[in-house]
C-alpha cells in the first residue's frame, strides 16, 4: 500500500505558544499527534508527526492551516 509523506519542520512551527495545533485539530482523519519534547514542561516545545500515514487521503487541510508553511504533504510515487 502506498502513502502520503507527511513531514512537519520543527525550525518553522509555533506551537505551543503562537499555535494551539491548528494542524491537528484540522485533519479530519486524525493522521498527526505532538509530543511534547520536555514532558514537565507546560509550554514545552512540541515534536508534530504523523502516527497514521497510512490514513491520510491527501485532502491538504493540515498544509493549508499552518501560517509558518511547516507542513509538507507529498503525494504517493
Ligand atoms: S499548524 Fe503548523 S505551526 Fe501549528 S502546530 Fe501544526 S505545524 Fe506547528
Ligand atoms: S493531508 Fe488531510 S488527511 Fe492528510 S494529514 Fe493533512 S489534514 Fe490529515
């Protein structure tokens, strides 16, 4: 089976402090989750990843959500 490749740059994203996963939120599939880097931390920084690719349909709302353009979803080969 083929899938999406979903990569976040976490040079680019704002989360936890100028974005409340505005990417997460959006996907109506729930194909992407955040881990925490310092789980002490409440306002840690955060890692975004997609934990099932496998379920993305490639509809772009992630991409089209994230201001800073940290998202990058490509198509199957
Ligand atoms: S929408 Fe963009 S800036 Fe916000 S959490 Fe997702 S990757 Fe980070
Ligand atoms: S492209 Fe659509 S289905 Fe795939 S991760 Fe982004 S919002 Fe979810």
């Amino acid at each position: 089976m083929k899938k999406y490749k979903i990569t976040a740059d976490m040079e680019k994203c704002m989360a936890p402090k100028k974005c409340d996963l505005k990417c997460i939120k959006t996907c109506p599939l729930k194909v992407l989750a955040y881990y925490p880097i310092e789980t002490l931390r409440e306002d840690s920084p955060v890692v975004i990843m997609a934990t099932f690719p496998f379920s993305c349909n490639g509809c772009m709302l992630c991409v089209e959500v994230c201001e800073p353009k940290a998202i990058s979803v490509q198509a199957p080969k």
